[in-house]
C-alpha cells in the first residue's frame, strides 16, 4: 500500500475511518439488545489503518479514545504529517483538518456523506474494534477458543486476528463485496489498547 500525500490525508482518514467506498449504502440494523452490548464502550486504542477500494489505497496512523457515547480520534501520516481530528458526543461529530476545515454533523455517518459524498455504517466499529456484533441480526462465527473469529453484518465481513490468548483482536480485516466482483478492504492493527 502506498502512503497517502500529504494533501489527501484528511479526506482519505475520514474514508478509512468510516470503512466507505462510493458503493450502495447498507442501511445499518437496529442496535444489539443489552445482552450482547454487556459492557460500555469505554477504550483506549493506537495502530494503524489501510484502507484500499478499486479507486484509490492509502495508510494512518490512528489514535482513538472511546468513552460510552463520546469519542476523540486522531488520524495522522508518518511523522504526524496531515493531521486530523474528528471528535464525538451524542447529536455531534466534528471534523477538523487544515485541508477540510471544521465540518460538523449530527452523527458520524452524516459527517462522512457531508465530507466525502460516501455512506457507510460507521457506528458498528465501536463494537468491531471489541470482536462484537452491532447488530442482533449478525452472524458470528468463533475460533477454538470460543473468540469471534469472524462477524458478517450490514454488508461487511470482519476477520479477527488475536495475539496468542488475548481476548480482544489485534488485527481486522474489514471486506465489503461490490457488485463489480472486487471489494472495499480496510485493514486496522491496533498496537496499543
């Protein structure tokens, strides 16, 4: 994968992040039911994110704080070149970078449509990033030990890779099929939790 310019960073980061290509949009389900949402989404996470649809490919690295409802993500290129923050509290998610500006939205699958024209379920990687289903409707296959393995929901597959017994993923692989036979593929290691 070849790194993103500078000048492109902020759009592209805004892309990865929201798992988007320009494909149909898969209208997300309603939310799991408390039983599979057990614990608050509360994390901490660094890594990096790829990102490559038949147009276009690139790679950041990220920095994301999760408190239940609220959230603050940094996108960034090597050396913290093309710096961008988007952040998030319920009925507001921002966007700022020096090419975009601010760009505000109510939530974050508007926020992407008002900066880059795309749809995508954007809300379930809280729950990807924790090896859970957003969704009661997923499918979700597990690993000997019992770890998802894999989760299909909304359009999207996600592979989970684990570092030995850890209980939480340090790779995903996010698929989602277009009807041209090829695919959106967006590839998180996350190297910090």
């Amino acid at each position: 994968m070849r790194m993103i310019s500078k000048r492109s960073l902020p759009l592209m980061a805004v892309s990865i992040l929201a798992l988007a290509g320009c494909q149909p949009y898969v209208k997300p389900q309603p939310a799991a039911s408390a039983s599979i949402l057990e614990a608050p989404d509360q994390f901490s996470l660094q890594g990096k994110i790829g990102v490559r649809t038949p147009q276009q490919s690139g790679s950041a690295f990220f920095t994301w704080a999760q408190q239940q409802d609220e959230f603050d993500i940094e996108l960034s290129g090597i050396l913290g070149a093309g710096k961008t923050q988007i952040s998030g509290k319920p009925g507001e998610v921002t966007l700022n970078s020096a090419k975009t500006g601010l760009i505000t939205a109510a939530t974050p699958e508007e926020l992407l449509e008002r900066a880059t024209g795309w749809q995508a379920p954007i809300t379930h990687l809280t729950k990807w990033v924790q090896a859970k289903p957003a969704t009661l409707q997923a499918q979700v296959n597990k690993d000997g030990s019992g770890r998802p393995a894999q989760i299909l929901e909304d359009g999207w597959t996600v592979d989970f890779s684990y570092d030995g017994e850890t209980a939480l993923p340090n790779k995903l692989i996010l698929k989602q099929a277009l009807e041209t036979g090829k695919e959106n593929r967006i590839t998180m290691l996350i190297q910090n939790r």
